[in-house]
C-alpha cells in the first residue's frame, strides 16, 4: 500500500486489488470511513455471474464474461449498503472533463470507467481494446491527474489528453465517459440485509435468468460448443476461439478463476459474520470449483500450443467446463436454500 493525498488533502490509502471495479469501489466507500473488503464489495455487488455472447463480438470474436457487467457491481453495493452518489454517463467530453474538476474541487475522489488501451501509463505490451477498466482520480496536477489504479502497486500520473481519450473511446460497452462517486456513506451500513440480497441475486442471475447464453446454461451451451468446435469450425478457428475464452478468463479483469476464488472469500467472511457453517463449506466449494477453473485454462493452453498430448483435447477441455457447470449449479442451489433462511 501507498500514501497520496487527495483533491481535499486528506491521506489516501492506495491498495492493490485483485480486480478493478471491486477495487475501486472499496476504495470509495474507504475514502468515506468505512473500510469494506474487496472481497466483500464483490459479493454485496453480486459481481459473481457467466455470460457468453456469441452476437456481440469483441476483436472479431464472441465475448464471454465471468463476472455481471461493468457498472452494476458499484451500482448494487451503493444501493444496498444505502448513502448519497453520483453516478453519469456523458455525450459530451468536455462536460465530462468539467464536471470531473469540479468534484475533485469539492474534496472528492472519483471512479472512471475507461478503455485501458489509452491509459499511457501502462506499458504498451499490456495495453489492449477493453473498455470496462475502472480507475480512481484523486486530484489534478499539472498537465495531467494523479490516479490510483487498483492493478498496479502504486499511484500514478496521467495526462489529461490520455484520459479523456480513455473515458470516451468508441467499442464494445463504450464508457461514454462514466464517472462515480461517493458524496457521504453510512457510518455502520448493514451488512447482514445487503449480503443476504446479493446472495439471493447472484442466485437468480446464475440458476433463473430464462436466457440460453447466461448462468449456469451458458456455461452449458459453451463447454457443448467447445466439444463441437473442430469438426464444426475446423481446428485452427477452435483453437482461436477456445484462446479468446482463456484470454476473457486469465487476462481480461480478474478473470473465470479469480472471480471464484473472491467469491469463495465473500461467502467466508459472510460465514464469519452469520456464523454459518453451511456458508463456509460454501466458501470452500467455490475455491475447489476455481482451481477447475484453472485446471481448463492449462488444458486449453495445450491444445492451443499443439504441444501433442493425447488426451489434451476439446473435449477434455469442455468437459471441464461441464464439470464447473454442475457444481456451480449445486453451489448455487444450496446458497439460494441457506439466503433464505438467514436473519438479517
């Protein structure tokens, strides 16, 4: 961790988070007294989720996500742990620009959602197209903002031509210039009311959404079209695709594995504060569903690179895929049972 200060000189504490959206929103709610866990953001914001869209296409190919879209993870925390927020998407940049300044110049820190291929700050052999990277700005420097960015270990500058071009760039999921903020924040939110909503949320969104491309189906309708890859589309296009899925998981946020393993933290910390052993048998279940997570990255990996294994195959890759599928579906059943039995 690292100490800056902020637009209203108060100290500000920059941590490395695991992912940016979670991070940042830890972050906020920090910055006004109350020190929430990312893990535990991730969790109240119901961040957990599947999704693979093979209309909506990111460089050329079907999207797949491991977690609930960009926005809505702040969204939710704010709404269920209550307090007074701004939240704006903007058509015009330089209103976007202004009105950034101007809560700056009333002490506050801000949340941005940008497109990290603009961000200079990074190295250009990690920036790439992906516009739903969250970024905190806590003050205005000369030429430029200072910025905490949750990925890296410290704070860091960033010109202000670099930043408004991130803010706004065109794509898939476009931020149109996104900005978030706390103006105050409960003293002693209640956490118990917000855990149990999330929990039954991220249930809904994971067993009940009557759509064939999300939750617990789409995992579904992948791993079957994983299988079905080489013969349906010949082996270089699978091997593209099935890299595209890996790419989503281990490099694109946190990613398929990352998300389970903060998921898993959430629902022990959760156990912690309903006292619920049901909740961390949960919480170690869903750390054994990532490590098989992980498990088809490796296999995927193999097959991509050719490295000529006889049993690296789609079909051991789609079948591990499967085999998340029907614990998570199990997971997810019992975590709906024990949300409804819980006291708030």
């Amino acid at each position: 961790m690292t100490e800056e200060l902020t637009s209203a000189g108060r100290p500000f504490t920059h941590y490395h988070a695991a992912h940016c959206e979670s991070g940042v929103t830890s972050a906020l709610f920090r910055d006004k007294g109350v020190d929430l866990s990312e893990a535990m953001v991730f969790g109240i914001g119901s961040g957990i989720f599947f999704g693979h869209l093979p209309f909506v296409k990111w460089v050329g190919l079907p999207i797949t996500t491991f977690r609930s879209r960009p926005g809505t993870l702040f969204s939710k925390v704010a709404k269920r742990l209550g307090g007074d927020f701004f939240t704006r998407k903007y058509r015009n940049a330089r209103k976007g620009m202004d009105d950034l300044r101007q809560a700056l110049r009333q002490g506050h820190i801000v949340g941005l959602t940008t497109n990290i291929y603009w961000l200079s700050y990074f190295p250009n052999r990690f920036r790439f197209q992906f516009n739903g990277h969250n970024i905190v700005v806590l003050r205005e420097i000369e030429n430029g903002f200072r910025v905490s960015d949750p990925v890296l270990e410290h704070p860091v500058d960033c010109l202000t031509e670099d930043l408004e071009r991130a803010r706004f760039a065109r794509g898939p999921l476009e931020p149109r210039g996104f900005m978030y903020y706390a103006r105050s924040v409960p003293s002693h939110p209640d956490l118990r009311k917000a855990c149990i909503a999330a929990m039954k949320d991220s249930c809904n969104m994971m067993l009940r959404i009557p759509f064939p491309f999300v939750g617990l189906r789409g995992m579904r309708w992948l791993a079957k079209a994983t299988i079905a890859s080489p013969d349906k589309l010949g082996f270089q296009e699978a091997c593209r695709r099935l890299a595209n899925i890996v790419r989503m998981q281990e490099e694109v946020g946190t990613g398929g594995a990352g998300f389970r393993f903060m998921y898993a933290a959430f629902l022990q910390e959760a156990a912690a504060l309903f006292s619920s052993s049901e909740l961390s048998d949960l919480s170690r279940e869903m750390t054994a569903i990532g490590d098989i997570w992980r498990e088809f990255a490796v296999v995927a990996a193999r097959i991509i690179k050719q490295r000529g294994q006889s049993d690296q195959t789609f079909a051991k890759a789609g079948g591990l895929m499967l085999i998340c599928a029907g614990r998570e579906e199990q997971l997810f059943k019992d975590l709906d049972r024990i949300a409804r039995k819980l006291k708030a």
